[in-house]
C-alpha cells in the first residue's frame, strides 16, 4: 500500500514538473536567443568563460543585427553627404565667375550638374553679391522682386512671409509662398538626380540699405511702414495696397533668391493635366475618374517622350514637400525632349501634419514611375532623406530651412510613396510599373 502511495506521489510529483517546464518554456527559448555572443564568434558563454566575461564587450545576437543595419544606414548617409554636400567657400582657381559658369551647365534635361564644386560658389554668390538694381516682380500672383547682381545676372528674391514654425490650415494650396521652400526644393532636387530646379540660396537683404537705393520708381511708390518696419507691396495679381504688403523685421528681411536662366531659353506653359479647379464646389475629371489616366496618354504630348515620367517625378517631388499647387508647368520651347521644370515650390512645407494624398494621383492612377526615382526612393528610406537634407543644407546662410516636424513629414511620405509603387506593382507586375527610358 505503501509502495502505491509512493508511486501516485512521484506521478505527480512528474506531471507537475513537465507542467511547469511547459509553461516556462517559451521564456527559457527566450533567455536562450537572448544569450550574450561576442561579435564575429559563434559560441554562446558559458560558465567556463565566467572569469573572461566582460559585459562592455558583449552584444545580443539582436544588437549584432542592428548595428549591421545602423552601420549599412550611416555609410548610405556618409555617401550621399560626400556627393552632394557643396563649399559655399569654392572659387574658380582661373579666376572664372560662378554665376556665368552656372549658365552653361542648362541643357534640355538639367539644369546644372549632378555636382560640381562651381555650385557651391555660385550659390555664394547668390546670396552675398552687391544688389545694383531693384524693381517689382515681372509676373504671377505672389509678390517678388527682380534684382540684377553685380556681374550682370538678375534674380528672383521672394520674401519671407512666415516663421518656420507656422502652420498653415485650410486648403492644401493656401497661404502665401514660403520662401524657404525653395531652397529647400533645390536641394532635394539635387539629391532625387532629378537637377530641375533653377539654383537657389537664402539671403536677408536690408531693405533700407541694399533695395531702396537701387530701386525704380515703380517698385519705390509701393514702400510703406507699419509699426517700425519697412514693408513693401510690389506688383502682382494679388498686390494692389498696403493691406497686401510684405514687411520685414525693422529694415531686415529674408528671402529666397532663384536666379533667372539665361535669356537665349525661351519657355513653352503647359496647363498639367490633373490640374485642381481651386474652387471648393467642383471637381476636376481626376478627382472623380480612377481611370483619367488613360485619357491622359491619349494625348500626343504625354503618348511619347519624357513628359508623362516626369510628371510622375514632380508629384514624387511635390509629394514629400507638401505642394499641392501644380497647376501649370513650363518646358523649354522648340526643345522636343525638354524636361518639365519644378520651379515655384513655394506652396510647400504649410503643414507637417497633414499628408496631402492627392498630389500622387498621377502616381496611383497611371502606376508608372521611372526605375532610377524607384531606387533612389529606396536608399533613402529610414531618415536617410531628411539626415542628409539636414546635412547638404547646413552652409545656407537661412539655415535651419525646416522644423524637425517637417523633416519628419518628407520620411514619412516617401513611405507612403513606396508603399503606392508596391501596390501598383502587386496589381500591374514590375515590368509594367517600373520604366525605364533615355530620359530617366
């Protein structure tokens, strides 16, 4: 009898034993992948190695893996640094001007090299060269100067009307431009290959100083002061009266300055086919057509060459800025393979909060894009993009261009943009969505 008691004792005594280990064992497998191994070894410690272990020296088997991927992320953003990063101290060492060697470089598919040190001195240039001229802006409806440099080259400088920090509700499209955009637009212009944004610095001029002495007429009748700063209304559609004026911080004011392309170029507008209507109570055909680009490719001018895949880059472009304000865009006349240009981004970069889908209809509705966008997009996933934007940005004289809320933004878009790419190639297959042509 006893014998028997015995053994229904240590039955039990089993089965509560292997209960237990049941329950714990995924927490011992736990522990066990979690075991410290030394980098390069495939050992794990053991008690013999107590006496050598030395917990600084030790990762887990995850942390390996991390440090892998940080260390393949940052040589990707030390790559890219050292290709696009500019001296703004460059100068020629034959004494050559910056801002005249700059008007060579445009040709019909860019408008400057991939790199060149001359870049890095002509933006200098832009934003430091003696003011000789100052008159209103030559057209549109945001207001702006036209300025002519020492040397001859005339610019664009469009004020700053907003702190960085601002937020701009309502419409995707509202507000005034933002100056810093286009600096900013620049250089992701640069760093996505695509070279079709006319070079741009910041600059803060003082308008008492460097405008009013050299200004026209024309532009001096539109001076005024409110409180103790000095404003300015300018000419445009917009800009009629004080009530439209643009004022700086006492006499100083900063701006973008956007050089002019050389005077030979002449210029051919296109209306862009998913144009909005900015008007609240009706749609365009593209906001209620999933099909519209079917139409689009019927037409002549998108049904061969360049310019359907580079509208897919400029809504790329415009995506990870924000701009929703695309509405017409502009090709070199009597140029058959020129490039549509993505100047005025100035609608950019209004709210870091809100993701402006519409602006990738071209991208979801046609679901083509160029292979080298697709692979750029790609090497600058994880924070690569806005850790090297940080970088290549530094030496602009209106430098920090952005708040961290809109470096976020520009990261958590060009996933968004990804994401788009996959699914087309889900639904369509690779070979349809991704293309590749002379142009890209």
């Amino acid at each position: 009898m006893k014998f028997k008691a015995r053994l229904i004792f240590f039955t039990l005594l089993l089965l509560v034993l292997f209960i237990s280990f049941k329950i714990l064992e995924p927490e011992i497998q736990e522990h066990k992948a979690e075991r410290e191994v030394i980098p390069g070894q495939d050992y794990v410690l053991g008690e013999d190695d107590a006496d050598e272990f030395n917990p600084a020296e030790v990762v887990t088997k995850k942390n390996v893996t991390l440090n892998r991927k940080e260390a393949k992320r940052s040589a990707i953003v030390q790559r890219f640094i050292e290709m696009y990063a500019l001296d703004w101290n460059y100068t020629y060492p034959d004494g050559k001007d910056a801002l005249k060697e700059a008007a060579t470089w445009v040709q019909p598919r860019s408008l400057h090299p991939e790199y060149d040190p001359g870049i890095g001195a002509a933006l200098h240039d832009l934003a430091s060269r003696r003011i000789l001229k100052a008159d209103v802006g030559f057209k549109g409806t945001q207001l702006k100067l036209t300025l002519e440099l020492e040397g001859g080259q005339r610019v664009i400088f469009k004020p700053q009307w907003f702190e960085r920090d601002h937020i701009i509700t309502g419409r995707p499209y509202d507000g005034a431009d933002r100056h810093n955009a286009e600096m900013v637009g620049f250089h992701l212009s640069r760093l996505m290959n695509y070279r079709r944004v006319p070079l741009v610095a910041g600059r803060t001029i003082d308008l008492a100083r460097d405008i009013i002495p050299v200004a026209t007429d024309q532009l001096l009748k539109t001076f005024f002061r409110k409180d103790s700063n000095l404003c300015f209304y300018g000419k445009c559609m917009y800009c009629k009266s004080e009530a439209d004026g643009v004022c700086a911080k006492g006499t100083k004011m900063e701006g973008a300055v956007v050089i002019f392309l050389p005077p030979q170029f002449e210029y051919k507008k296109h209306r862009h086919p998913w144009q909005r209507t900015y008007r609240d109570d009706k749609k365009a055909r593209w906001e209620v057509d999933d099909a519209y680009c079917s139409l689009v490719k019927k037409v002549p001018l998108y049904r061969e060459g360049p310019l359907l895949n580079d509208i897919m880059d400029a809504c790329v472009f415009d995506y990870m800025m924000g701009n929703a304000d695309r509405h017409h865009y502009e090709t070199f006349k009597d140029e058959p393979d020129s490039m549509l240009m993505m100047w005025d981004s100035g609608k950019s970069f209004g709210n870091p909060y809100h993701d402006e889908r519409t602006i990738l209809a071209p991208l979801y509705q046609c679901c083509r894009i160029r292979r080298s966008t697709w692979e750029r997009l790609q090497l600058l996933q994880e924070g690569i993009l806005s850790d090297v934007l940080k970088s290549i940005m530094k030496q602009d004289p209106l430098s920090p261009l952005l708040t961290e809320a809109h470096f976020k933004a520009m990261d958590r878009r060009l996933i968004d943009i990804l994401n788009i790419i996959d699914k087309c190639i889900l639904n369509h297959g690779e070979d349809y969505v991704i293309v590749k042509d002379r142009y890209s």
